[in-house]
C-alpha cells in the first residue's frame, strides 16, 4: 500500500494555527494545538490511504474475527458499561426504535444490544468500512448505509435516528468535528448518542505505544466536551475517571436544547498541562529506568483488570438479575 502523508494547517477543533511538535518516531508526528491543547497526529496518512488500511489492513487488530469465542464476554461488558452510563446519568428509559452504529465492526457489540433491548423490532443501521465486517453486518441483518463516518452518509437521515453508538472510533477521524455534526443533524430531538475514546490523561501502558497511525486525534475531557458542544451535541455524562474503565473516556450527549447555555472553552491551561504531562511522560520513558517502569505499568495493568473483572461481574450478576426495566 503505497502511503501518501497530508499536513493540516488548521487546528480540528479550534480551527486556531498554532501549532508545536512534541513527538516524532517514524511515521508519527505528535503535535499540540497552542490555542487549545487538543493532540493529534500532523502530518498524517491522507484519507485515500487511511480507506484502503480500513478496508482489509486493519482487521488484523479485530479482536473479534481473530478469536470469536473470548471476544463475545469482551463485547457483553462493552454494553454493559453503556447501560452503566445510562444508569449514572438517571435515564429510566432507554427503548430506541432507530439505531445507528457508526464503525459497527462485525456487529457483535449491536447483536448484544439488540438481546437487551425490551423493543424487539427496532432497525439497526451501521456504518463500516471492513470488507470482511460489512458481509457479517448484513448477514446479521443490519443495514450498512456507508463504508465512511466522514462521508454524507447523515443527508438522508436528518432527525432520524433515537440513538446513534460511536465507539472508539472519532479518534480514528481526520476530521472529528464535521463527524460530530453529521451525528447532531441525524439525532432525533430526544435522541442519544453513546461515544467512548481512548483517555490522553491516562494512556496505556506507555505514550510512546499510545501513540498509533490509526489514531489521528487523542482527547482529553475538555478537548471532547469542547468537540461536542461546537457540533451541537449537549453532554449528559462524561466519565473519564471512571475505577472500572480508566483508560477510557465515556460520553452520553443528546442534540443541544434551547436552555443550554455552556459554550465551548479553549483554554490555554490545556495547552500548558497537557504539554507538561507529554513531555514529562516522554522523557521518564526514554530514560535508563523505562524497562522498570515497563515492568511496573504492566503490573499495574494486571492489577486494574482484576478489579476490573470483580465489578463487572458484581455489576452484571445486579444487571441479570434486575433486568432492563430497572433503568
Ligand atoms: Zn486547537
């Protein structure tokens, strides 16, 4: 696959121009914006070469088409954390008829959904761009309305959809803040829309493994909320520290109401702390001690899954139990 590399001269969601290089090794080049502290990638693979990696190349990181059976418990406690959300966030019903999935792999995560949910004949609609996903989505039945979450795929479902799911995928966009729009403009008025990143305050195991060619963008709490609330999206919940689920930032929006009166905030305190943090991350870990600390991170690591494993099994021996109607 021949790579071609482009360089953005505008920040993604500010829109300012200032930008510093922070990290490099590579093919990867990290930058931080000065106006708003959001981090990406700059350059990075043009959007021809990112659609051809996604197409085929990419399945290889699929947890799910590389081992089925170990992936669908990994799938049930990612449906479990949404309707934790939902549960933090005091919504009582969740009972959506139109269903998005933007970057719905092989339809597990919605397969779980669907055996959740009270309504029974809801439509399932994905967005997906695996060849090899795209056959299973529609051999599951769902819809595959665009290979791309950056195309116009939202023109024909304006105020459609009661609930969209973006997992794990914005960060993967070159363009996030158009993606969020797109996801606004297709929410019905009492719609919601379920969406988790990687957490930049809190990244695995190192920050020179964190950074990866497939994430063009890496957010923080306020980088996301500030993303949102440009697009149109209220923030309900944003969990980013949440004990079961550190690594990852969780976020329950709907479409902004008319009292909402919070506008973004692009401060440069975000520019200085996350700056501080990469930089100190940085040369902690190319110093002689990194080995150490390797060893020490992935400890750590075992031990937060363990706990890990102990809630959600609490949780979910609570959630079988009580049923859907409780929330
Ligand atoms: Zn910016």
């Amino acid at each position: 696959m021949k790579k071609t590399f482009i360089y953005e001269k505008k920040c993604s969601i500010c829109r300012g121009k200032d930008y510093e290089r922070l990290f490099e090794k590579k093919d990867l080049f990290v930058e931080i914006c000065r106006d708003c502290g959001l981090i990406r990638l700059n350059p990075h693979w043009d959007k021809r070469t990112y659609n051809a990696f996604y197409k085929v190349d990419y399945d290889f990181s699929r947890v799910s088409i590389n081992s089925e059976s170990k992936d669908s418990e990994f799938r049930k406690e990612r449906i479990i954390e949404f309707f934790m959300s939902l549960k933090k966030a005091k919504i009582k019903e969740f009972s959506p008829k139109t269903i998005l999935d933007i970057g719905a792999g092989d339809g597990i995560d919605l397969e779980c959904l669907r055996s959740f949910l009270l309504k029974k004949d809801s439509d399932f609609y994905t967005i997906e761009p695996s060849e090899a996903c795209i056959k299973e989505l529609k051999e599951r039945g769902f819809k595959v309305i665009a290979k791309d979450g950056e195309s116009n795929w939202n023109k024909k479902y304006k105020n459609f959809f009661d609930f969209i799911s973006i997992r794990n995928v914005l960060e993967h966009m070159l363009d996030p803040l158009s993606v969020l729009k797109k996801i606004s403009n297709s929410l019905k008025e009492d719609g919601l829309v379920f969406m988790s990143v990687p957490n930049m305050s809190n990244p695995d195991l190192s920050l020179t493994t964190f950074f990866e060619i497939p994430h063009t963008h890496y957010f923080s709490k306020n980088s996301i909320k500030n993303a949102m609330i440009k697009s149109g999206l209220e923030p309900i919940l944003i969990l980013d520290k949440n004990k079961v689920f550190p690594k990852t930032i969780y976020i329950l929006a709907r479409k902004k109401r008319k009292g909402f009166k919070k506008n973004h905030n692009f401060s440069k305190k975000e520019y200085f702390e996350k700056r501080k943090f990469i930089l100190n991350q940085i040369s902690k870990e190319s110093n002689n001690f990194f080995p150490i600390f390797v060893v020490f991170y992935k400890l750590k690591n075992k031990f937060l899954v363990l706990i890990k494993k102990l809630k959600i099994s609490k949780f979910k021996k609570r959630f079988f139990i009580e049923g859907l109607k409780k929330f």
